[in-house]
C-alpha cells in the first residue's frame, strides 16, 4: 500500500514541530512555560480569583484544543501525542500555570485514556493544595444510546461547551457555578458526524482504517473509530436529514426556541460542502419552529486529513446564549 | 538463576524491540475497532521505559520506577496511566535488591495485573489487556512454566477475537468489536513472552 502524502518532517516530531509553528504564529495569544513543552497558557485569560478552564487532550484535532486558549475561553491546554490523551505532567503544567486561586475545571471529551491520565493531573494537583474540578464532554449521540449518555464521547460540541464554560469563568463565576455552566452546556448540545474517507497517522502515513470509495461511516469517531453504520455514500441532504432527524429527536426543542449551529469539517471537506450542508440544516431547523442564534462553519474539531463533517446544534436558553455571546480572543478563534 | 538489574535493563531493551517491530501490525488491530495509534504508543512508551532503565543506577524497584515514569511521560493515551501503575506494582514486588531469582518475575506478571485492575477498574472478558494479563498472571501465582504462562496470556489475546468490548474506546462500537483481537491484549501477550523468555533458564 501505497503511503499517504503529508507535509511533515519527521512523522514522531509532528506534534512538537507544530507546537513550536504555532508559537511562532501566535505570541500575542499563547506562551509555554519553562520546561513544560507540552502546556499551552493564554496571555490575557488568566487572572487572580477567576477559575482556571484548562483543556485538553490528543493532538490532530486542531484547532481543538489550543486553538480555544485565550481571554475569554480556555486559559491553557495539554497537549497529547497525535490522537493521544496526554500525560498527567502537563495537565499539572498548565493548571499551575493558569491558577488563580480560585480552583481549576479540567474539560475534555469522554475518552477513556484522558479520563485516566486528567484524574492523576487532579490528584498530582491536590498535593499542591489546588482544588481541581473535571466536566467531561459527551455530545456525540451517535456514541451510545440517550440512556447511557455518560459513556458518550466527545466531539465537535466541545466548541460550544468549552466556550460557554469559559464565558463563565472570564465573568469570574466561583467553581461551581462554572462547573454547573459547563455541566448544562454539555447536557444541551447534541452531534453527530459523517466520514468520507480515513485519516492517516503522521507516524504511519497509512489509513487508520478502510473504508471503500462509494461509501460513508455515518457516527464516525474524531479519532477514525468506526460509528454506527456503513452505507452508500449519499447526498448532502439526505447526509443532513438523517443527522437533524437523530438531533432533533434527542434535543426535543419547542417551537421558539434558539439553537447555535456549528457545521464543522474534519479536515478535508471544504468550505463549499459545509455550507451546502448548512442550507439544508437552516431550513430543517426553520421547519422545526426554531431560531438559529449562531452560525459557525469551518474546520473546528478536526480528525487529521479525514473528509466528511459534523454537526453540532446547542439548544440555548438565556444563560447558554449570553455565555456564547461572551467576547472571546483565542489565537484561533475570536468572538 | 538471578536476575539482575542489568538483566531488568535488556529485559526494557527486549520490551522496546519487540513493540518497535510489531508496530504496525498493533497499529491495523488498532484500525479495525480503535483508532489506529496502539502500535505507535506501545513503541514510544517502551522506547522511553528502556531508555529510563538503562539511565538509573539502583535496584530492581528503582529501574521499574524509572521505566514506569519514562513511560508515562512519554505517551499518556490509556496505555501510559495503565503501564505505569502495572511497572510500580512490579517494581513494589521486586523490592530494593540488586537482584532476584528469575522465579520471582512470576510475582511481577501478577504485580503487573494487580496496577492494571486498580488503575483501569476494568474485569476479565470486557476485551481489554486484562484478558491477556490476567490468565498470564493466574498461571504465574500457579507456579506454572514460563512457556506455559506464555501460552496462557496468547491464548488470552485470542480469545479477546470472541469478547464484545464494554470498557474503553471500542465499547462504543458493541458487536461491530466481534471478530477482531484487542490490540492492547496481543499487545500484553507479546510483553508477557519477553518476561518468560527472562524466566527461563539461559
């Protein structure tokens, strides 16, 4: 089989030669602490007495996660080898780097791995007297059922649930009510996602998985785990129907009600295939009753060079929409 | 026979061949129910371990202690905090000696289940690395032989082929996750081979 084409230099260098570029990139936003490579920290965001959102997770999503470090969203990340949760060191790195003194929310998506090494991170930190929190993020309804959401994974919706989670926080919420932000956030956005064709490891330079030209894995993973079911590939409306049919049916919206929409590319599908998908969803939602607040589209949560796109609507109420609202200045994302 | 620090150093070298040479094939496992990284996370973890031994001066607990951090920091993902606890339990069992009898890897393979059970809370038949470990280990507390402690945890990982996964990232995908090995099991079985190869005498 014939390797993948990637501009990299050295496939186990991909992540620190891209950390090392994006700092270059963005001095106004991000800095790294002394001997902490792997913790990115926002210039402007932290502060004394406000909570620190840290996140984080596996690289080859970006710009998740460190694309969201900066006033008004998350404080710092930790960052993971490609598709990797990282290790509890960095998590400590960045939480050190980002406390205020006001205690520290880790948020990441449900995956095993993060689960182990963040909980180590909060442990490592109690030690050092600073209290830390965990909001996992579950919006992939393709996942698992309704009544098992907790084993849910965490996707797109990330974008939304970390930004209201961070709005909380810059409006200097004390911990809890920035937990119960971010529990309400995550408990009212719902995704789901398509893949076209297979990612490939910058270690590999291989398919992570095989998947036949003519066909599509409807509830993919963003890391090329299988979803819930192989078919024929299918037209973008009949794509968005059968994605808005399953969030529609979980979110249970009544008419009047406002929803942010994100229409996020894996990385390969362009901008003219999400805003194809967009027009079908506009009028799916306007069918519904409901109001669309927000609009983003674009490559937000990504999985590598993966094709195929996800989409995330956020059920808003007063609190959820002031929360997106919020300014927000990230080196990859401003609001 | 004893086993000495200097045998705990190759036996790291050992660990951090075999992952290297088996990467890719970990990696398409992975493919089929997971995300395709097990390979590349198994041989930078046991590179960084093997590279931590070799670097400490000390006890056989000290050089597990080092290869268990090595690990860790180096790949994070599920294996690292799994690994990591397995290496500190065998570095407990071992203790601060210089050597042992080679025998007494038998109680590291069952130190090694006890840190993955305490830190991945997962059981037997779920289609994870336990399914390899766990029979490696009951064979070892048995005071079974090396090849068939050996035997034990590959047939373990075979026998992972017929589980449904209901822990970790594949559990997502129920019975798609039938009839493809657990990654992190064959894994298991081929670290487990390496520390019966060290049991056996020369």
């Amino acid at each position: 089989m014939s390797l993948t084409q990637k501009l990299i230099n050295d496939g186990n260098a991909a992540v620190d030669e891209m950390l090392v570029g994006i700092m270059a990139a963005h001095p106004e936003h991000l800095w790294r602490p002394d001997n902490a490579p792997r913790a990115v920290v926002a210039r402007h965001g932290p502060r004394t007495g406000k909570v620190a959102l840290v996140i984080g997770g596996g690289s080859g999503h970006e710009p998740t996660f460190l694309g969201y470090v900066g006033r008004g969203l998350a404080d710092a990340a930790a960052i993971g080898n490609v598709f990797a949760s990282p290790p509890p060191q960095p998590a400590v790195d960045a939480a050190m780097a980002a406390s205020g003194g006001a205690g520290v929310l880790f948020m990441y998506g449900n995956y095993a791995g993060d689960v182990m090494n963040f909980d180590m991170a909060a442990e490592l930190l109690e030690m050092e007297g600073i209290e830390a929190r965990t909001v996992l993020t579950t919006d992939d309804i393709a996942s698992a059922p309704r009544d098992q959401r907790q084993k849910r994974r965490g996707v797109a919706g990330n974008v939304f649930i970390f930004k209201a989670a961070g709005a909380a926080s810059d409006m200097m919420m004390p911990l809890d009510e920035v937990e119960r932000v971010a529990r309400h956030a995550n408990d009212r956005t719902f995704t789901m996602g398509v893949a076209l064709s297979s990612c490939s490891l910058p270690q590999t330079r291989r398919p992570s998985f095989d998947l036949p030209i003519g066909e599509m894995e409807v509830g993919m993973g963003i890391h090329g785990e299988p979803g819930v079911r192989r078919g024929p590939l299918r037209s973008a409306n009949d794509v968005a129907d059968e994605i808005m049919d399953a969030i529609l049916a979980e979110m249970k919206a009544p008419a009047g009600d406002r929803v942010a929409v994100l229409i996020n590319s894996l990385g390969a599908t362009p901008l003219m295939e999400l805003y194809i998908l967009n027009a079908r969803i506009a009028e799916r939602l306007k069918a519904a009753g409901l109001v669309v607040h927000k609009t983003l589209v674009g490559p937000y949560c990504t999985s590598l060079d993966m094709a195929g796109a996800s989409i995330t609507i956020m059920h808003l109420d007063d609190e959820l929409q002031r929360m997106i609202d919020h300014p927000c200045d990230c080196a990859m994302f401003r609001s | 026979m004893e086993f000495s620090t200097g045998d705990l150093k190759a036996l790291f070298g050992a660990f951090s061949q075999r992952m290297a040479a088996e990467r890719d094939r970990l990696c398409a496992l992975d493919g089929a129910i997971g995300d395709a990284d097990h390979g590349i996370a198994m041989e930078q973890g046991m590179k960084a371990a093997a590279d931590a031994a070799r670097a400490t001066n000390g006890t056989l607990q000290d050089v597990f202690n080092a290869a268990a951090k090595g690990f860790l920091n180096a790949v994070g993902a599920s294996s690292g905090p799994l690994y990591a606890t397995a290496l500190l339990r065998a570095g407990k069992a071992a203790g601060p000696r210089g050597s042992m009898p080679s025998g007494e890897l038998r109680a590291v393979i069952a130190a090694m289940r006890d840190g993955i059970v305490q830190r991945g809370k997962a059981e037997p038949g779920q289609k994870t690395m336990l399914d390899a470990w766990a029979p490696a280990a009951d064979a070892a507390v048995d005071g079974r032989n090396a090849d068939a402690i050996a035997a034990a945890a590959r047939q373990g990982a075979e026998a992972t082929r017929d589980m449904v996964a209901t822990v970790g990232r594949a559990a997502r995908l129920g019975e798609r996750s039938l009839g493809h090995p657990d990654p992190g099991a064959v894994s298991a079985s081929m670290l487990v081979e390496e520390i019966c190869n060290a049991i056996k005498p020369a």
